[in-house]
C-alpha cells in the first residue's frame, strides 16, 4: 500500500483520540488515502489543529470535542459525521490512556475505573453509536485499538491489560453480530510505541531510562515502533484490501509476543 493510494475515497471515517500518537498517525494516513475524516478528542485545540492541516492539505477533515465515556459526546460525534458527509463507514476506536504505574496490591477502585470508563466502556459507546450508522451505509469496518498488553500481561498495569483484553473479545462478539450486516470488527495489537502514552509513562517512573532500555531490549527487532507503522494495519483494516478479515487480532509488535 502507498502512502497516497486512494483506496478509501468516498469513505467517511471517525477518528477518536486522533489529537496525538497513533491516533494522529493514523489520520493522516488515512486522509492519504482519500477518506473524508471526522476527528475526535477531549484535547479540542489539538484536534483542530490537525483538522486544520488536513483541510489546507486538501482532505475534508472535521474536528469535534469528544470525551469517548460520555454516550451524548457520542451522539455528536455520528451526527456530525452525518450532517457533514452523509454518513460514517470507519471508525477507529483509539482513543486510551495508560493510567498510573500501581501494583495491584496498591490500585484502588477509582484508578481501576478510570482507566476501564476509557479503555473499554469508550470503545463499547463507540460500537454502540456507531454501529447503527454503519449499518445504514449497508456495512463498513470498525477497528479497535487494543494492545500487546491485551494478550499478555505487565507489572503495574493491570486494569490498562484487563481493559484490553477486554477489547480483544468485545471485537470478536461484535463481528459474529454483525457479519451479517456487512460490518467489519477488528483489533490492533501494538507493541510499544514511541508516543506521547508511552513516553509520559516512562518519564512518570523513577526507573524510567532503565525501563526504556528493557522495552527495547523486550522487541526482537530492537526498537519501538512508530505510530505510523500502526497506522499502515489501521488503513489496510480499513480498507477492501482486507474484506476478509474480521473478529482478527492483527499483532505489530517487532516480535514482542513471538518469544
Ligand atoms: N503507544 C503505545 O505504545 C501503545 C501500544 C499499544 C496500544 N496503544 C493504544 O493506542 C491508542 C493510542 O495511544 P497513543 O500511544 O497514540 O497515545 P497518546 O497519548 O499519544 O494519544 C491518545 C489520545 O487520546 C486522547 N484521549 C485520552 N482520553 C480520552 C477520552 N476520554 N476521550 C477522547 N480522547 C481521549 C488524548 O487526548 C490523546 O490525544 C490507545 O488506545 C493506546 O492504549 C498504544
């Protein structure tokens, strides 16, 4: 797939979390691919500033505030979508925080729901007021930003693994219902990324430089990766190019999770 390729013109696509990272990434990459974009996120100057970019750029591209746990952000969101394009055929469920570094012998019930009301319930509204809207287009692909840490667990993250997990399996049962509907529902497993999440959560460690050596040390190609790496499995879910492809978890993770 080129970086210009054209293969989603005419598709209208909401991104949430789209201010920073992957989110961002993803984006523009699907902006290069003709999509018109709704872009999301509670970081609302943000989000207009990379609408902005992409408008003069030439792409049709809507910023909105959105706060993925709050349902009536949610009907805005696909309304706009609506009102502005006629209509939504993608939507990437990225938006996701990482939460504090706690053991769980430390966590308490507000840091566990705070991430989980993100994580999960965000990605949950997201099918939920989203799914509708695609159905009316006759169908159209949902990708979901899951993790490595939702197959695999890490020390001092549980509830970001458990929301993960949880969003591996969520996308499974939303593709059994509605392949019949022409819908498609995937997840994304990204190994660490050099993002904003990421490098806020080492610098918040005491430990952080030695843990940044050890997560390079853990990816067998020696790196992290890039958020546009992950917005490459992002077009490519999004596109025709994998019409047969739903219920998967697409791994990219510099063979993190092969050892
Ligand atoms: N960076 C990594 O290593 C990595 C690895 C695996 C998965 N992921 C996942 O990728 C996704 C994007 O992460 P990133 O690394 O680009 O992070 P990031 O921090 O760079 O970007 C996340 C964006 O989400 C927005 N956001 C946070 N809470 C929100 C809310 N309640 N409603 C709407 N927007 C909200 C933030 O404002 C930010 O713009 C997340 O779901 C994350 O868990 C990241």
């Amino acid at each position: 797939m080129t970086a210009a390729d054209n293969t989603m013109a005419r598709k209208v696509a909401l991104i949430t979390g789209a201010a920073s990272g992957i989110g961002a990434a993803s984006a523009r990459r699907l902006a290069a691919a003709g999509a018109s974009l709704v872009l999301t996120d509670i970081n609302y100057s943000a989000v207009t500033a990379l609408a902005d970019e992409l408008s003069k750029a030439g792409t049709q591209a809507a910023a909105l505030q959105h706060d993925v746990t709050q349902p009536v952000d949610w009907e805005n969101a696909v309304a706009l979508a609506a009102d502005t394009y006629g209509g939504l055929d993608i939507v990437v469920n990225n938006a996701g925080i990482a939460g504090d570094n706690t053991d769980l012998m430390n966590l308490d019930l507000e840091q566990w729901h705070s991430v989980l009301s993100v994580n999960l319930d965000g990605v949950f509204l997201g099918l939920r007021y989203a799914g509708p809207a695609l159905e009316k287009r006759g169908g159209g692909s949902i990708i979901n930003i899951s993790s490595i840490l939702g197959k695999v667990g890490f020390p001092g993250a549980a509830p970001y693994c458990a929301s993960k997990g949880a969003v591996t399996l969520l996308t499974k049962s939303a593709a059994l219902e509605w392949a019949p509907l022409n819908i498609r529902v995937n997840s994304v497993h990204p190994g660490f990324v050099e993002t904003p999440l990421v490098t806020q959560a080492l610098e918040d460690r005491e430990d952080g430089a030695e843990t940044a050596e050890l997560l390079v040390a853990a990816h067998p190609l020696g790196r992290l990766g890039q958020a546009s790496e992950i917005a490459n499995a992002v077009a490519f879910l999004a596109s025709d190019e994998s019409s047969f492809m739903t219920g998967s978890e697409l791994v990219i993770d510099g063979g993190y999770t092969a050892q």
